[in-house]
C-alpha cells in the first residue's frame, strides 16, 4: 500500500457476497492509513503454545495445562527442568538469524498481550511507539529463560535451521516440553513429509498464549496471511474485481486451505465440514481468530521488525533489557524520524 501499486477497492468490496464472513481483524489488516480497503484477504494463520504430554506427564503437569500469565509459563517451565527430563522445558524464536519468526512468533506473542496501548504503533496518532515497559517486560521474559537455562543453548538459538530440528527431532523424540509457533507446523508430521509423525494429535496438546498478567482479553496470537488485491494501473477495475471473485469462492478457498495447511478467515469456509476434518488443530486455530492482532503493514515495518530482532540478541547475549530497549528506541527514531515516535501510554 505504501509503495503506490496498488488500487483502493472500498467501493467494490460493498457488493461483494462474502466480505462480511470476513474475520474483523483481516479486514483491518487489509486497510490503509487513509482507511482504504486494499485487499481481500483470503487465507490467515495463528500462534499459540504446542506441548508435549508425555514430558508434561512425567513432569506431573497437567494434560489439559492453559497457562493463565507469562508467570505461569515459568513454572511449568522450572517444573520440567527440576522434574530431572532429558527434555528442555521452552522454546520461543529469538534473535537476528531467525528473522521474522523471532519478531512475529517470538516477541510480539509477548508485547501484545502487555497492558499498554498501540505496542509498536499508534493507528490513532500514526506514530510509532517508544518507551514502552511493555517492550522492556518482554525482553526480561527471554532474559529469565536464559539465566534460568529453561530454554536451548545460545548457540541452538543463532542456528537459522534450528526449526527443522524441532519439527523432525526435538518435539517428535520428547526432548522439547513447550514451544511457542504457528498453525501449520503439523504439515510437518504427515505422511509425505520429511519425518512423518502420525501419533502428534494424541502427543500434543494447544495451549492459548496468555497475556502478561492474564488481563484483557487474557490471551493473545498473532496473525499474518495472504490476500488478493488489484494492482494500480488496471484499466477496467470492474472486471478485475469479478474476477477476484472468482478467484475467492467458497469451494475455491476450502481446497486451497486444504491443500496448503492454512487457517481461513471466512466463516463460510470455516463452517464446512471438510475444512474442519482436515487437521486435528485445524477449529482450534481458526478460533483463535477472534482475538488476533496483525503486525503494522507499514513500509517501515521490516526496519523495525529488525530492530527488535537486535534487542532480542542483545539479551540473549548479556545486556539489560532496559539497555536494549533503549537501543530499539534510538533505532526505531532513526528510521522513521523524531516527529514520528511518541512515548508509550499505559
């Protein structure tokens, strides 16, 4: 959107059938700054805790466990390491070699469920956020699974292929009690994949994502996905949009999430018994829909997204998080100028 190349289609989407079977956070997500609607989505996917039972078991906690805070993510943690297993008790992405996962399914899992307003930025006042205890919150949680070894060595960390070990070794053999990721990690384990795991559905359990102290909503996930859109310099709009149509019918976008492991966000595809057959976790991650957050779609994100990922290593690596957070907040001014930054609120 803030390239150019592409066309509002605010008009259009009014006479569109399914637009209101659309998830009010992807329709969000699709609109700009000047509150145009620039796409429509088609596919979304979620974030939650996946558990081993097995190491939860032998660790005496409970098989239907949902923590109610990040505290309690912590206990369960230190529970599975002072129980004596083989397992590490907690993974989440961090730092610069894991890129987007260590921003979207790491951190951001944390800041948005802290109590301040706007996280990484303000839609009202179209600034980003600096100074925010949440960020520096966030930060400490990842500085207590290293100084309490409650998650992997530093250097299984900074390996960019560390989630290929999760997916076929780590949680499949029970060396992995928790990890924070998304919907569509099971493709992982069927049948025609590198290392098929048929028992999964009765081996793992979901957990929803808790924020900080359990307020708010009380739990939170992150969203990110895909949409069509019609570029800037189409000639007939009109056509272009009926054929986008085409392209989104209900049968279309029930195959596709099956084919591709994706959560939908319309309800009437979500409503179909062949969508809600094809995975085990496939109605549980569509809910969590309701209460998902999408990442600013602004030019300046992947700039920011970095700097996160940079005050994430900094931790990792020996510094405060208040001294990182405030080497985020240097670098987010940076980027985008002083006139576009403004103190965080609680």
């Amino acid at each position: 959107m803030g390239a150019g190349y592409l066309q509002p289609i605010t008009d259009l989407v009014e006479t569109f059938a399914h637009w209101d079977d659309i998830a009010e956070a992807s329709k969000e997500a699709v609109t700009g700054e000047d509150a145009g609607i620039y796409g429509v989505p088609i596919t979304t996917d979620t974030r939650a805790i996946w558990f081993h039972k097995e190491v939860f078991a032998e660790a005496g906690l409970p098989e239907d466990w949902q923590p109610g805070s990040w505290e309690d993510i912590l206990e369960a943690a230190r529970t599975i390491r002072d129980s004596g297993s083989e397992a590490t008790p907690f993974f989440m992405f961090a730092g610069t070699p894991q890129g987007e996962k260590a921003s979207m399914q790491g951190f951001e899992m944390l800041l948005y469920g802290t109590a301040e307003e706007g996280w990484l930025y303000d839609k009202e006042s179209e600034k980003w956020i600096i100074g925010s205890s949440g960020f520096i919150d966030s930060l400490a949680f990842l500085k207590t699974l290293f100084e309490e070894e409650l998650t992997l060595p530093l250097g299984q960390h900074l390996d960019p292929n560390i989630s290929e070990s999760i997916y076929t070794s780590l949680l499949p053999e029970k060396k992995l009690g928790m990890l924070i990721d998304g919907s569509w990690i099971s493709q992982n384990w069927t049948e025609t994949a590198p290392r098929p795991w048929p028992e999964w559905p009765d081996v793992v359990g979901l957990a929803d994502m808790p924020t900080q102290d359990g307020g708010g909503a009380g739990t939170v996930t992150l969203a990110g996905g895909w949409g069509l859109s019609i570029p800037q310099h189409v000639t007939d709009r009109d056509i272009a949009f009926r054929f986008l149509e085409k392209l989104v019918s209900t049968e279309t976008l029930i195959n596709y999430a099956i084919a591709d492991n994706h959560i939908t966000v319309r309800e009437d595809v979500a409503a179909d018994e062949r969508y809600l057959s094809y995975s085990p976790a496939v109605e549980y991650f569509t809910d969590l829909l309701e209460t998902a957050y999408y990442r600013p779609a602004l030019p300046a994100y992947p700039e920011v997204s970095s700097a996160i990922q940079e005050a994430m290593e900094a931790v990792m690596t020996g510094s405060t998080p208040e001294a990182a957070a405030a080497a985020y907040d240097a670098t987010v001014t940076d980027i985008v100028g002083e006139d576009n930054v403004q103190e965080a609120t609680a």
